[in-house]
C-alpha cells in the first residue's frame, strides 16, 4: 500500500463525536502516523491529531479505540488524553482533538541530543520524572490498559520540576487485546521481539525500564562489549542482542556483554554512584526478567526506589558528580566514584534500614520510616528546616498531627508538638508514633544541645 497524507488547510471546518465542530489551525508536527494541527473548538485552543489515510485503513482497530478512550477519560492528568473523535466532510481519515502539550515542556530524547538543543537535568530531575512516569502507568495498569509502545517519543519533560506529559494515547490498548504496534526497536521485550508475544502490562514493565535505565544512565541497559565491537548492526545482530541472546551490560554472573574501558566510563561510575535499591531493580528486571516476566518489577517498587533515590542525591564538591547514598554509602563512607574526592553527608535519621538524609526542606513521610510502599497523598509528618539565621544549624518540625515524643543523648526527654521543631543534633531519638528514628552524622559545628521550639 502506497502512503498517503491527508494535508488539511488551515480554516477548514470539523465536526465532533459529541455535537460539536472546530476549525483546523495551523500546523505542529507530523509523523509517521499522522499529523498534529492547531484547532479552535467553542474558543478554546486544543491539539488535532490527524492520521494519514492509510493508517486509518490499516488498523482496524483504532477508531473503536479512540472512541472507547474518549468515553473512559484518563487515568492521569498528565496523560494527553483523547478528548473527542474528529471527523472532516469528504475525508476518508479521521482524528481526535487533545491538549495541547504545555510551552514549558521538552521532547524527552532532547536528553540525548547534542548543544544547542540537548538538555542536561540533575539526577534528582531525572529520578522525580522516572517516579512521574511510574506513578501514571501504575494508574494506567490499574484501569486494564497497556501502553504498548514506550519510548522516547511519547514523553515531555518539565526540566526543571521533573514532571512528565505522555502522549501518543493512540496506542494504548486494553491489556490482552491485539493494538496496532509491536513497539520501538531498542525498547521491546525480547519476547516481543521474537515474535512470540503481543504487547502487555508486562512487556510495558520492560520497556519502561529500559527507559529508566535511559534517562539516568544515557545508555541503553543491553549495550555492552558486544555491542561496542560490533562493526556493522543489521538486523539479524539488532535481533539477537535485544531478543535472542539479551545479556546486561552488569550482569553479576557473566562478564559476556560487560562494559569497555573508555567506552563505559561514565555509565560505570553512575552505576557504583547509585543506592542498592536502584542496582537490585535493573539487575532483576535485566536478568532474570529477560526471560521471565514474572520477575520484572512492578511500578510500586520502582515508585519507592525512585522516591529514595530523589532524596538520597549528594553530590561531589570538586567535581559535581551525584551519588545516591544509602546505608551502605554511610558506613564505608563516601568518596567521589569520578574524581576520588571526600564527599561530605548531611546528618541522618536512623530507622534501622537506608537512612533519611536530613537535607534542608526535605519532607518526611511515615512510610519512609518502614521503608515500604509509597502511599498516594500520604501527607508529611515532618519537615528539614533551616535555621534562618544560621543555616548550618538544622531543626526537625513537626507538621502532622501527632505530638512526639524526644531523648537527647544524655536522656533528656522533651515533647514536640504539632507546628514546633526539634534541633537536629547527634545521638537525638524522635518517636513519631509508629516508629523511632535516631540522628547521627551532625556536623560538629551544628552539634549542641537539642531542644524544642
């Protein structure tokens, strides 16, 4: 079949599933599928997606879809949702009408495009957007959906927030249902690239750690020596590499596929710089969740590792490097995995597993305490605050609702109510209701008496 491009002219009148009708604007993109204009609908500013007629022939599939979408609404805000079905007089296509992807937004494969167009955010943004994009598919799960296709081209970031937009809903499909893609080279499961399986929940879990492992690590999580001797990648190669014999560039039993000095450099030292919670997620996931599915981590876990990872963050004073610290970090100590300098830590609070760094305006959340499952909405308990005339003095405020209950060092007891602060100093115990937390690491210069105030 012989593509075709369905050109609308700027002006030009359309009618919607619901009653109402729009005028097409000018043109935003266009793509494989189709193309994306500008529409006026009863004042308001919205997105067209428009497809090419011989992919509206093709899939036979996608207009029920669509209008299934339309009726079920998303399962996230941040998801660019299909708002209505579109239809134009004479045309042998059709589209849908969706938000407009916000100005303050970026395509996330600018993450890997060169200056002047590349953009480079802190660690702690790319963590926020990985936890971002777990949370909307855990939603996106939930309701019997499967992406199907994720990849670089479906997500916009806020840089400086973290905060993501997800659009190319065209191709979600109800999970077990046949959709109208296999997926993105790179980014399919081996199954799927074998041919062996359709695209589900559970080959979403793969590719979404793929790009995780993209997005913090600017590298592709199967790219090792094999890859990097390979003097000409055609298909077969591509085939076996990412869905016959797939091997993780840090594979714990197999140095087969590992990495190359001067090649790997950069993605190793981020790799020794990142919490064992991290590295315990995309060694599973990359290893035994390469042939089964049932080993790849779900979204909650992810949620709660990238959420420590986010406050975990340091970052080396010569040299800039970030490092996410956990109690293993804090016992051996922390050098930079780039230059080899002393990377001081802020004060911790001790619960028994990695601890919470006490880092100024740092929230404090009862789950944190057990180390378990982020709950949604949970509020915060406590909060890091400066002192504001010297910011090297740090207080512990309460912010819930629950009084606690203190022990300096020397056994002085003390009581801090809601809306008051506690002094952050060594060897201080806080009992927050549920679970008992001990600071420790308080710079000597900070450290004095504590008390509430």
């Amino acid at each position: 079949m012989t593509p075709t491009r369905d050109v609308l002219a700027r002006g030009q009148p359309l009618r919607l599933l619901s009653g109402g009708a729009g005028t097409v604007g000018e043109l935003l993109g266009s793509g494989g599928q189709g193309s994306v204009y500008a529409v006026d609908t009863a004042g308001r500013r919205l997105a067209l997606k428009w497809y090419h007629p011989h992919v509206a022939l093709a899939d036979v599939t996608l207009r029920a879809r669509i209008a299934r979408m339309v009726r079920q609404g998303p399962p996230a805000p941040n998801f660019v949702w299909p708002l209505d079905f579109a239809e134009i007089a004479g045309s042998p296509s059709f589209g849908y009408i969706m938000p407009v992807i916000s100005s303050d937004r970026r395509e996330l494969k600018d993450l890997f495009a060169p200056p002047p167009r590349g953009i480079n955010p802190s660690l702690y943004i790319r963590a926020a957007a990985c936890f971002d994009i777990a949370t909307s598919f855990q939603r996106l799960h939930a309701t019997g959906y499967c992406y199907q296709d994720i990849n670089f081209g479906g997500f916009f970031i806020d840089a400086e927030r973290g905060t993501i937009q997800i659009c190319d809903a065209d191709n979600i499909a109800i999970d077990g249902e046949p959709g109208g893609v296999y997926g993105t080279r790179k980014f399919m499961a081996p199954e799927v690239v074998r041919r062996e399986a359709l695209p589900s929940t559970k080959t979403d879990l793969y590719s979404m750690a793929v790009l995780f492992f993209y997005m913090i690590f600017n590298w592709h999580p199967l790219d090792g020596r094999r890859e990097a001797q390979a003097s000409i990648m055609d298909q077969a190669l591509e085939r076996k590499l990412y869905g016959e014999e797939p091997c993780f560039l840090f594979d714990p039993h197999s140095d087969a596929n590992g990495p190359v000095p001067k090649v790997h450099d950069w993605v190793v030292a981020r790799w020794a710089a990142m919490t064992d919670r991290m590295r315990t997620l995309f060694t599973r996931v990359f290893t035994q969740g390469l042939s089964r599915v049932q080993d790849r981590p779900i979204e909650s876990e992810w949620r709660s590792a990238l959420a420590h990872l986010r406050e975990s963050i340091v970052d080396c004073p010569a040299c800039g490097f970030s490092h996410g610290v956990d109690g293993a970090m804090v016992q051996r100590g922390c050098s930079c995995v780039s230059c080899g300098a002393a990377v001081p830590l802020p004060p911790q609070l001790n619960f028994g597993r990695d601890p919470l760094l006490l880092t100024p305006r740092r929230k404090i959340f009862e789950y944190q305490m057990g180390g378990g499952y982020i709950v949604n909405e949970e509020p915060p308990v406590g909060s890091v605050e400066s002192h504001p005339r010297d910011p090297a003095i740090l207080g512990l405020q309460n912010v819930g609702k629950a009084v606690w209950a203190a022990r300096t060092a020397d056994g002085t007891k003390m009581t801090i109510a809601p809306g008051k602060t506690v002094r952050v100093v060594d060897g201080i115990a806080v009992n927050f209701g549920l679970r008992e937390g001990t600071v420790s690491g308080v710079p000597s210069a900070a450290a004095s008496l504590g008390s509430a105030a």
